[in-house]
C-alpha cells in the first residue's frame, strides 16, 4: 500500500467527495485507511448497567483507493511512483510524487516525499 499513517489525503470518490484530511490509520490487509474528519457514522450504544446509552460519532474507514495524497511540494492531488537511492552505498526505496516530477521537471530523486 503506497499511503501511510500521518499523510495528508483528499477524497476522490464517494460521500465525502473533496474532504481533505489526515490519515489516523491504515489497513492494508484490507486495503482500508481512515481519515481524520472523514466518513462520519452515527452509532447508538445501549445502557450497560450504570452507564447510560448514548449516540456517538466517529469515523470508519474508507477503501484506500477513494483517497489520493496531498504532494507536500505542489499542495495538489498526485500519484505516487517510487525510485531507489543510493547512501553510502546501500540501496534505499523513497516514494516520490509525480505530479512535483511532471510540473518542476525535476529527477525523482529531487521529489522524495518523507
């Protein structure tokens, strides 16, 4: 899965369309995120003994690829891709964003997203 917990995302497609928001969680066995302030659900809990019941809101998790992430470089929707560094001669995979690639004209390696 290319998003991480702490990127900031943008919804695509569904209900909450356009919301941005920043990533609490991810699923990846489920291919699942969940994003702050996003996909608000009601719930209703019973009484349980001395507790009383109540309505609660919170979040659920939306499918992965409903969300597209933020470049930290352009501040606009992009693709990630990923390009392989060499530091002090071991071999490390940074994701990089393509839209920051595509507009600077910059080499990959110029655009790691941390």
């Amino acid at each position: 899965m290319k998003l991480r917990s702490g990127d900031s995302v943008v919804v695509i497609a569904g209900k909450d369309k356009g919301k941005n928001g920043k990533i609490l969680k991810v699923f990846p066995i489920t291919g699942k995120i969940l994003i702050e302030g996003v996909n608000i659900v009601t719930k209703h809990i019973k009484k349980q003994g001395t507790t009383p019941g109540q309505i609660i809101k919170m979040e659920k998790a939306i499918d992965a690829s409903n969300a597209m992430l933020v470049c930290p470089i352009t501040e606009k929707p992009t693709r990630i891709g990923y390009v392989m560094v060499e530091e002090k001669g071991i071999s490390k995979k940074f994701r990089f964003s393509k839209k920051a690639v595509k507009e600077n004209k910059k080499a990959a390696k110029d655009c790691i997203i941390k």
